[in-house]
C-alpha cells in the first residue's frame, strides 16, 4: 500500500518563498505577483521511496514540480520484466509536460526513487499562464526544449550505440552542467537503475563497469563512480561520432 503525506501550507509552502537560496528555478527573476499566485494555487506533497503515486488520469487533472528528491518515469515490457527509464526528475523538474499540451492520458509509470517533495497545481491553471504569462512562457518552453532534446538523445544512443558506448556517454554527460536531465544523475544510483538508463540489465552494467576499471578510466566503491581519466573518456565519446 502506497501513502503520502500533505503538508501544511504554512509549514512547506512559506518556509520555502522566505528562503532565497530555495527559490525554485521555475520563480526566478518573475515578480511578486506570480509568484503569491503560483503558491496559493501550489499544494505540497510528499512521497516515500518505492512510492508509485502518479497515474494517467491524475496527471490529466494536476500538473506536478518536484521541490526535492527524484522520481523515475519508465516503460516496461511485462512480458520480459525489461525497463526503459525516460527521465529522471529532481529538484525543479516538471511533469507531465505531455498531458499539459495536449490534454490526453501519458500512458508512462511513475516510480519515487528517493524521499520526495512535489508541488501539485492544478492543471488547468498551469494552463492559464501558458496563455497569458509571459514570465511562465519564458521558462517553460526552455524547459520543454530540453526534455526533448533529452528524448532525442534517448533514441539516437538506443539505436546506434552499444552498452559500453551508451555508458561512457552517460558518465561523461554527468558531469556537464548543460545536460540537465544527466547532470549529477548518477549520485547514488545503483547498477540496477544505471542498467534501466541504458537499456539493459545490471549484469552488464557491472561487467561494462569492470572494463572500464581494468582500463584505469573510473574507479568504483558502492552507488559511486569517480572518473580518473576524464580527457580519455572524452577522447572515446568523440570517436563515438566517428564510428
């Protein structure tokens, strides 16, 4: 049985507007108007790991911002239990972008990787801003941008990269602060997840893992993985686009 918890609007929703260093990325830079709009329409959830709480007609009803912790959205083939991880929301994060534009169920499951907090807003409200705050716009279409580009890169390494290939382009993108969705994404994750990322299964993650060790690229210790030769890395994702 899943549980979640609804905070007080005092307690969360307040604390965070008093703090600067809090500010969600999505109310910089917009004025004070929006900003006691969106948190009077903002709701503060939470949501224990292992949580699945989100489905396709909630999402049609309530559009979601994780304030922190991460949530998954995945697909799975229940004929071979195999799973396909899209995204990996953390702090600042928005979902379900898909069934805000078009208002039609996201047939996608969502899964708490770790203890979250979200902001619930209702959807059609969200909606109204798209139409009449440029501020909102600003963000928004940026955002929306990127998850796209992410879904493209998705689908390219799928389809034209092998397992070792698609992990050397995941711990590389890691550590660029301009991939938004794979900036830092690895921060204790375990093989299992990383494999989900990738399409694959945990097996060859840890045997790909022990190659790149033998070859005195990273070294590992338990849901970490530190880079020794970074230039190398980068060297073979450049030959990548060679190939």
């Amino acid at each position: 049985m899943q549980y979640f918890f609804i905070l007080t609007f005092s307690a969360i929703i307040l604390s965070m507007k008093n703090k600067r260093n809090n500010t969600l990325e999505l109310l910089s830079n917009t004025n004070k108007t929006f900003e006691d709009e969106f948190y009077t329409y903002a709701k503060s959830l939470q949501f224990e790991k292992g949580a699945s709480p989100f489905f396709p007609d909630d999402l049609l009803q309530y559009f979601y911002i994780v304030v922190d912790g991460r949530i998954k959205t995945y697909q799975i083939n229940f004929q071979t239990n195999k799973e396909q991880t899209i995204f990996i929301y953390k702090r600042g994060d928005m979902f379900d972008v898909i069934s805000l534009l078009d208002n039609k169920p996201h047939e996608v499951i969502y899964e708490v990787v770790e203890h979250t907090t979200v902001l619930q807003i209702p959807i059609e409200r969200v909606r109204y801003w798209l139409e009449h705050d440029v501020t909102f716009n600003k963000k928004f279409f940026p955002y929306l941008a990127a998850q796209m580009r992410h879904t493209e890169e998705l689908a390219t390494d799928l389809a034209l990269y092998d397992t070792k290939d698609r992990l050397i382009n995941l711990l590389v993108d890691n550590l660029n602060p301009n991939k938004r969705f794979k900036y830092n994404l690895l921060h204790n994750l375990s093989n299992s997840e990383i494999a989900k990322l990738l399409g694959t299964v945990r097996h060859v993650v840890e045997r790909t893992l022990k190659q790149l060790k033998a070859d005195n690229l990273i070294e590992t210790s338990r849901r970490n993985i530190k880079i020794k030769n970074f230039d190398k890395l980068l060297e073979k994702t450049s030959q990548m686009l060679l190939k």
